[in-house]
C-alpha cells in the first residue's frame, strides 16, 4: 500500500516527464482500435444497412496487427528516453537510503499506472475514430450515417491485452535494469555527453554499398552504350548516366583517401551527395527507355528490375548524407569572423555536438516521413482509381464474355448461350430492361496471337457496337459506306488516338478496301467487353465485312430494371459461369462474369482497404518518426542543461536562452519537415507521371488536389502536437534547478 502511495505521488509529481511516453502511447492505442474495430463481429450490427465487407475484414485483420507490432519498437525507444530521464533520481533515492529494488519497483508502478492510464485514454480516442472510419466506409456504399459512441467488447479486449503486455514487459524489463545499475553509472548516464564521430565511420559502409552499386551501373551502362549506338536520342541519355556513376566513383576514393589522411572528408562527401543523388534520380527518369529497351529485346529483364532498387538506395545515402555533411553546409553559409557568425556560435556549437551521432537518425527520419507522406497521398489516389476503374468496366449490371487467348487452340469455336443468360435472370425475377451480344473478330489469321504488337487488331460489327451504346444511352454510330470507326478505351490519350489516325487511313477485310471516316474515332464508356485482350482500340466495321472472319471474343452485357441483390448476383456468378464453361465453345479459364453489384462492392472494399491501410500505415510512421524526433531532443535536454546554465551564469538573458531552444527545435524538426514534404512531393510526382494515362483516365486532378491538401494538413496538424509539447518540455528541462 505504501509503495502504491508513493508511485502515485511521484505520478502527480512528474506526471509532466511522461508527456511524450502518454501521448504516443495514447495515439498508438487510438489508431489501433480504430482500425481494427472494422474486423469485430460487433461492427456490422452498427451499420444502418447489411453491407459486405468480407475483402476489408480478412485483409485489416492481417494488416492491423501487422502494422501495430511497429509499436513494440516505438514504446522501446520512448522507454529507453524514460529510463536514462529518471536515472539521476535513482541514483539520488538510493543515496539517501531506498533500496534499489525499492526504487526499481517503484519505476515499474509508476509506467505501469502511466501505461494504464495511457491505454483508457486511447480507448476513448479509438472509439471516436471507429466512428470516423464508419462514416467514410457507410458513405462510400451510397448511405447516411448519424455518430454514436460504441464499445465492442472483443476489440477492448485485444487492444488491452496487446498494449499491456508491450507496458507489462516494458516495466518488467525497467525493473531488471535499474536493480542492475550501479550509483556511479546513475549519474554518469544523465549526464552523458556525445562523442564526434568523424565522416568516414558514419557513412563509410553507405559509401562502400553505393560505390558497389555505382560499378554495377557503369558496367550495365557500358554493355548498353554499344547496343543503343544507332539511337542517337537513347545513347546520349545512357552516356550522361555513365558519367554520374563515373562521377560517383571518382568522389568516393577521394573520400577514402581524405580518411587515410585523418581529414573529414566535407568536400568528397559533398560531391558523393550530388552525384548520388543525381544518379538515383537519372535512373527513376529513365526508366520509361530501359522499359522500351526491354520490350524491344534490346536489353534483358535485369536493366527494367534492378533501376529502381538501385535509385532508392542511391537516394537514402544522399540523404544521409547531407545530414552527415550538414556542418560543413552551415560553415560555408556563416563564415567567420563576422558578427553573423559569433551571434549564431552557440547555435552552431549544440547543433555540432549532436551531428556526429544523429545524422544517420536524422535522415533515416525524413525517409519514413516521406515514405508516410506518400502513403498518405498516393494510396488513396490509387484507391479512387481503382474504384473508379471498376465502376468504368461495370457500366452494365451484367456482362458475361471470354477472354482473349494469345494460342489458336484456345481461341472459342462457338459463342456464349445468350438465351440462356436472359431466361436465368428473368427467372430470378430481374427483367432485362436492354441487351446487346455479339463477337469480336481479327481481320487477319495473321493477327492471331499477335497481342499488342499491333494495335488496334481486333474488329467489332458496327450493328454489335451500337447495341453496347443504346445500353449506355448513346445516339448509334454512322459510317458511310466502305468506311470504318475506332473505338478506344478510356485509359488512350489524344496522341495515341491522332498517331493511328496517321498511320492507318485504309485497311483490307475480305478483300474489300475500307477507308478511315471523318471523326470517327468513338472513346465512350461501354463496358469491358471489347477490351479484353488489354488493346486500348477495336476496329468498328460495316455489317458486311464482318462475314466469314475468324472469332476471337463473344460477348453479352444487359440491364435490368432493379439492382441485382448481393445474394443473387453470387448465386448468378456461380451457376451462370459453370454453365457457359460446361457448354465446350471455349476454354473453361478465358470466361469471366462481371455483375455491377458484386464489382461496385469489390470496388469499394478495395478503394477502402488500400485508404485505410494506407492511412494506418501512414499515422503509425509519422508518430513514430516524430516520437524519435521528440526523445532526441529531450536526451538533448538533458546533456545541454549545464551548458545553458553556464550562458546564463555569464549574463544571457532567459529570453534569448529561450529564442536558442526555439531556433535548434524549429531546426532538428523543421529539416526533417521540409526535407520530407520535398521528397514526398517529388516521389508522388514521379508516380503520378510514370502512371500519368492510367490514373489521369479514372481520376480527376481536382480530386486529386483534394487528396494532397487533406493529407499535408493532417501531416501537419501531428507535426505541431508534437512540436509544441517537445518544446515545452525542452524548456522545462533546461530550466529546471
């Protein structure tokens, strides 16, 4: 009891020590719940309508716990902070007479009841993010959803349980730690101060891994020089590439030799950051011509695989090392003598003392802040184009159809049972409103097998075709006489569309000549159809010409007048599809069945798996990153208090002792900031133009604005909790007598 009484009374005492300890704790536990609400049993019963949610369970169930074990190493870090906070006040109590396993027990209730208290909190915040997340999933299917409050019991249960025992084992492993812990080394720990690693121990082996890398690059580049020597356009973009890996190389013995010579190495370093990150971001560039390379056989496999690796790796060295050499930058800027530099010297001198150890932290940080940034905004974009992906090929309640086989033997010998398809819906009690069925064809035996070596080579009649926009609600196509149409897939861009219109004005079918129409190149949303063999355009010809052409696809897509039930539509899915397979027209494994109610649930359980994973993933590595950026500079605290009280004792004001703390956080936090909103945007720029025509076609770019500007301001809204609440504490501890 009187160890209780204690542990409480140092609580309230130093309640304020356990600010950052709390609130990471708090917002771990809140997340966790959160999110992992969505698999409870309890969850659906809360719901204002049945809604099937079977994909997002199964894949949050895996994702959640996976992502929460992040946590483990997040509650350690923040604990080693406690443990070395607190070691001064062991040492002191077991002066003055406490046993040190007393002191060690009672460090153990005062986390244990920190923890506690930590947990319940986070179960409050968890519960109002479950309701969050039921809004945006119970809106994304269409329907209204009114807050309210609910505990599901079993995800109270699994949250308590996983988040007490990271406290218990926590307090468990304190409580070995402080009865081992001498006196001597009690003082000597809170007072600890920081040794200065020179340049070649702190990045040495990244430099030896991307001088390694380098050598691989300048060798693929060299290989691929000679086979490119008659694309001008190419080699001269393969040569600039060999040049940053020569470039590369050459700075890195420089580097090495200046370490033999007991220099720092500040110059080399400099031109390795450079030349290293210029090379990781020639080879993301060029990976649009390795692509064609490959394609082309030019190149092998390795020169479309082993780019990206290589450029991601090239450019966390850059990073890190710019932090390593972030001193030398900040001697250039402020040379001295001069009063710029004798007003920033104590500045300089704690932002120096702390570089050779916290450089490679630092940019480790700004990585997974980037990393969380990206998350933040990119998934949920995919997510939209995904869903909206989906809704484009399911513009019909239902499509039933065969898929394109590349070999003669597998192409189809007969078509669907179309009556058969009606006659089971209309059974089931849904009336076919609109139909259209029908064949795609190849002009040429030739075409057979050809894939998208040649585009468009596939051919629809034009009566089959305006059947599919009478469906959609479109006026039918005209051709004029011995003339034919295109019609392209939502994801073909302008150029693509005026390049074949160029290149083929005239084509030959039965031998019958056909001429290109005026405006005849139709882009409208008609379903999957006839784009199944992954071309972006099919031929739109007469009725005539179709005669006697060899099948490559058959084709049925109708409307009914309500909504087919989930139930029904599984039902359908099954029974339909093993009919069609047991007829023997085509191969079993090229039919598909795409019905409008099971694609826009898909859809939908996609787009929302990937945004709150995504967004889970996203929040767990900014609090973690920030939670480190936080613990390493109250560790600074407690190292910089005797040099803060020295300047004090010499006259500086407590003003600008303040104005000091605020300029070293605004920089230990702020760079790493800005560093990852830079890369965050250039990474999400670089996938956004490398997937331009697939997004583009799905997703609006006002959309897309929405996405960043809700994600950097909730990146933003965590950066100032924590900044504010590590600057109070900073300053409480520098302060403190």
């Amino acid at each position: 009891m009187m160890y209780a009484k204690l542990a409480l009374r140092n609580v309230r005492r130093t309640a304020r020590d356990y600010l950052i300890y709390v609130v990471t704790l708090v917002l771990s536990v809140g997340m966790f719940y959160g999110f992992f609400s969505l698999v409870s049993p309890y969850y659906n019963a809360t719901l204002p309508v049945p809604i099937h949610l079977d994909v997002l369970k199964k894949m949050m169930r895996i994702a959640v716990p996976l992502v929460g074990l992040f946590v483990v190493f997040l509650m350690s870090y923040v604990n080693s902070y406690m443990l070395r906070r607190k070691q001064k006040e062991f040492a002191i109590e077991t002066i003055i007479g406490m046993e040190q396993k007393t002191v060690a027990f009672l460090f153990f209730l005062e986390t244990s009841v920190m923890g506690a208290a930590a947990i319940l909190l986070g179960v409050l915040l968890g519960m109002l993010l479950s309701q969050i997340i039921s809004v945006i999933v119970v809106q994304s299917f269409g329907e209204n959803y009114h807050l309210h409050l609910s505990l599901f019991p079993d995800t109270f249960l699994g949250t308590v349980i996983f988040f007490g025992a990271i406290v218990l084992l926590l307090g468990i492993k304190n409580l070995f730690a402080v009865r081992k812990l001498k006196i001597i080394q009690m003082l000597q720990n809170s007072q600890k101060g920081v040794e200065n690693i020179p340049l070649t121990r702190q990045v040495g082996k990244w430099v030896v891994v991307c001088t390694a890398v380098s050598t691989v690059i300048l060798g693929m580049m060299a290989a691929l020089s000679c086979l490119v020597l008659h694309y001008p356009a190419a080699l001269f973009r393969v040569l600039f590439l060999t040049f940053l890996a020569a470039g590369f190389l050459v700075s890195a013995v420089f580097f090495f030799l200046a370490g033999r010579k007991k220099r720092d190495g500040s110059g080399p370093l400099m031109a390795l950051t450079i030349f290293g990150a210029a090379e990781g971001i020639a080879l993301l560039v060029l990976s649009p011509l390795f692509d064609s390379l490959v394609r082309q056989r030019i190149a092998i496999q390795a020169y479309l695989t082993m780019p990206p690796v290589f450029a991601l790796l090239l450019l966390v060295f850059s990073l890190i090392a710019f932090f390593s050499n972030l001193t030398w930058w900040l001697s250039k800027m402020i040379r001295k003598p001069s009063a710029r530099y004798y007003r920033n010297l104590f500045w300089l001198g704690q932002i120096k003392s702390r570089m050779g150890t916290s450089s490679k932290t630092m940019g480790v940080i700004s990585c997974v802040l980037t990393a969380a940034l990206v998350l933040f905004s990119y998934l949920p974009v995919l997510a939209l184009r995904i869903q909206s992906y989906q809704l484009a090929l399911s513009v019909y309640d239902v499509q039933v159809g065969t898929m394109y086989r590349a070999e003669e033997s597998l192409l189809p010998t007969g078509t669907l049972d179309y009556d058969a398809i009606t006659d089971y819906l209309e059974q089931g009690g849904y009336f076919v409103t609109g139909k259209a069925q029908g064949e795609l064809y190849f002009l040429e035996n030739e075409d057979i097998g050809s894939g998208q070596k040649k585009i468009p080579f596939l051919a629809v009649s034009l009566s089959d075709y305006n059947e599919l926009r009478a469906l959609s609600g479109l006026e039918p196509a005209v051709l004029p006489d011995d003339t034919f149409g295109v019609s392209w897939n939502r994801e073909a861009v302008e150029t693509e569309m005026q390049e074949i219109d160029r290149n083929i004005r005239q084509i030959q079918v039965n031998g019958i000549v056909l001429n290109k129409a005026q405006d005849a190149d139709f882009q409208d949303s008609i379903g999957i159809n006839l784009f199944t063999s992954r071309t972006k355009a099919v031929y739109v010809l007469p009725d005539a010409a179709i005669s006697d052409l060899r099948i490559a696809t058959t084709f049925y897509s109708a409307n009914t007048d309500k909504p087919l039930t989930y139930e029904f539509a599984k039902q359908f899915e099954e029974n339909m599809g093993t009919y069609q397979r047991e007829l023997g027209n085509f191969p079993p494994e090229s039919a598909f069945i795409r019905l409008n109610t099971l694609q826009s649930n898909e859809g939908i359980s996609n787009m929302l798996l990937l945004s709150l994973i995504g967004t889970y993933a996203a929040l767990v590595l900014l609090v973690s990153s920030f939670t480190m950026l936080s613990v390493q500079q109250l560790t600074d605290a407690i190292e910089q208090k005797h040099r803060f009280d020295i300047i004090r004792k010499l006259g500086v004001e407590r003003k600008e002792c303040q104005k000091t703390a605020r300029r070293q956080m605004y920089f230990w936090f702020g760079l790493p900031v800005l560093t990852a909103i830079v890369g965050s945007i250039g990474v999400f720029s670089y996938l956004l133009w490398s997937n331009y025509n697939e997004i583009i076609a799905y997703v609006l770019p006002s959309q897309i604005g929405i996405i960043l500007t809700l994600s950097y301001i909730s990146f933003i809204i965590v950066f100032g909790c924590y900044f504010v609440s590590t600057y109070y504490l900073f300053q409480r501890n520098i302060e403190k007598h």
